[in-house]
C-alpha cells in the first residue's frame, strides 16, 4: 500500500471532503494539522513547491496537489493505481 500524507486545517471543507474519499475508500493516510503550526506550514510549503493552500496531499512522496486534484484522479481510476503501487 502506498504511503499517503495529507496537510490540512480543521474547519477546511476541502480538507475535510480529501480525507472522507480516502475513509470511503479505505485507504490509510497519515495526516498533519497545521492549525497555528508555522513549522509544520512550513514544510508543507517546501514540500509543495511553494503551494500553501490546504489540503496537500503527498503519494509515496510524490505531492499530487489538493481536493480538486484528488478527485480528478479518483475519476479518471488513476488513484487507485497510485495507492496500490506502494512504496
């Protein structure tokens, strides 16, 4: 199974919509709040090319961008290769 990771904000409908298309697939990610964290906004940026809206969302390392993104690849059945390509 890939290794998934996803920055996100509490309240943030698009983080919150990210993270429910992966619970409904069952797929595992490790995810970083970054609510008042600047360090932890900061790596995300780096990480993300210089990218600092939520969610970002990483694939074996590999940042895929956000919610929009996300399901563009769910739609398309590239998400699921991704995940099951593992690491």
């Amino acid at each position: 199974m890939a290794k998934v990771e996803i920055y996100t904000w509490q309240y943030c409908p698009f983080c919150i919509r990210a993270k429910a298309l992966f619970d409904q697939k069952g797929i595992n990610y490790q995810e970083y709040s970054i609510d008042g964290d600047q360090e932890k906004r900061s790596i995300m940026v780096d990480r993300a090319n210089g990218r600092k809206t939520v969610p970002q969302i990483f694939i074996n390392d590999e940042g895929i961008g956000g919610c929009d993104e996300l399901y563009s690849l769910e739609s398309t059945g590239q998400l699921d290769k991704l995940i099951k390509q593992g690491k």
